[in-house]
C-alpha cells in the first residue's frame, strides 16, 4: 500500500479514513483534519490498521462479536467487501497518478521534439527562401546573358553585311589591269604573233588531214604553248583563234 498525498510505501502502522487516505503520522500531526481534501474527520471516520498484521491480529480481529449478528447482518460479508473495494480503489488512484505522471512525461518529450522539429522547420524554411531568392537572381542573369548574346548576334550580322559591302564595293572600284597582270598581256601578245606566224607558215605548207591539223590549229605544238598547257588554254579562251585560210593558188583537196 501506498500513501494517497506523498505515494510512497507505507511500513508498520496506517489510518484508513473514508476519504481514502491513509498516512497515520500526516493525520494525527493535522489533528484530524485530511492531508489532501481538508475533510475533518471524527474517529469514527478513522481506523488504525497494521500494514503487516500477524496471526495474533487475524484470531482476534473478529473476536467478542455473536454470530447471529454475523450471520443476519451479514457483518463478515460487509466487512470483506469494504476491503475490496478500498483495496480496488487504492489500486485504481495508483494506477491513474502513474499513467498521469507517464502523461506528463510523454507532453514533455513531445514539447521538447516539437520544439527541436520547429527549429529544424524553421532552418529548412530559411535555407528554402535564400535557394529561392538564389533561383531568381540566376534566373535573372541568364535573362541578362541571353539579351546580350542576342545583341552580340545581330552586331556581328551586322558587321558582317557591312564587310559584304565593302568587299562588293572595293572588287568594282579596282581597275581592270590590276586584275590581269602585266606579264600576261605579254604573255598574250607573244602568243597572238606567234599564231599569226604558225598561219602564215601553214598557208605554205599543204595541210594534213587528221589530229596534226588540229594540233597546229590550237597552237599545242613546238613553242611556248607546248611548254606551259595551261597558258596556251587561257590564250586560246582570251583571244580569238584564226582559223587557217586555204590559198586560191593551190588546188582544193576535197571537191
């Protein structure tokens, strides 16, 4: 058994009171009066009981009472149900102040994780506003960057427009020697008179029919053309080429 206002356990001698408590040296020390509800109690309401009681006590506890007042007022019976239920009642007080106690304890432990679960809530929230602000700034720079690359982008379009410009406009304002050499008109001349005297000496000499003819036509022969094709090809595209006339003197071969 316990005590009802301190809870601990109780050794030797107790007073059992209607109320409930019982702590002999708390009531008698308050003289009569209940240490939890202030209840005054008579003696009536109050009963020493021994925590331990020993076979002396159990012989005697129903000593010097008849049995016919057992028996009709059903006294043991009585007497055996109050100890029940006082029992079942201490029990049931105990019960409730350790499961309110554990109640306690649990609010407590729950405050305390509520309160570190807020702490980190709130360190997420703060870390979670500076990524966003973060976000936006990027955000906004690459905004920035694009813009600037698209100026870029059509500066050098731009830029590059004018250059077509200027090169069109320098290609027609260079004169025409400049685009054909010296050395080349010499070049030319050399190869004009050197045509005039390949016709000439074919006028004298009978003409063969077949691919020599058309060698001595196009100039790939002895000279300068046969020594650089590809001067004689861009002669041949620049000048007019003579064809051989055939002299009235000499008979026709082909009639």
């Amino acid at each position: 058994m316990r005590c009802n206002a301190c809870w601990r356990e109780l050794e030797g001698r107790a007073i059992t009171t209607t109320c409930g408590p019982e702590d002999a040296n708390k009531i008698l020390s308050c003289d009569g009066a209940c240490p939890i509800c202030d209840q005054v109690l008579s003696k009536s309401h109050m009963k020493p009981v021994d925590i331990n009681p020993n076979d002396e006590w159990v012989n005697m506890a129903m000593a010097g009472i008849s049995p016919q007042i057992r028996i009709l007022n059903l006294t043991v019976m009585k007497s055996a149900y109050r100890s029940v239920a006082f029992y079942i009642g201490q029990r049931d007080l105990e019960m409730q102040v350790k499961m309110s106690k554990i109640v306690a304890q649990c609010r407590q432990k729950c405050e305390a994780m509520q309160e570190k679960f807020t702490e980190k809530l709130e360190q997420v929230y703060t870390a979670y506003q500076k990524m966003t602000k973060r976000c936006e700034m990027m955000e906004k720079e690459i905004e920035s960057l694009s813009k600037d690359k698209q100026e870029l982008q059509e500066k050098y379009a731009e830029k590059c427009r004018q250059k077509r410009k200027l090169d069109e406009m320098y290609d027609l304002a260079r004169p025409r020697e400049d685009m054909w050499p010296a050395r080349q008109n010499s070049d030319c001349t050399f190869e004009l008179n050197d045509t005039g005297n390949r016709a000439a000496k074919q006028s004298a000499v009978p003409i063969d029919t077949g691919n020599r003819g058309a060698h001595s036509t196009f100039g790939v022969g002895s000279g300068v053309g046969a020594r650089d094709p590809s001067m004689t090809l861009r002669n041949l595209i620049i000048t007019p080429i003579k064809r051989p006339q055939l002299s009235r003197s000499r008979p026709q071969l082909f009639t």
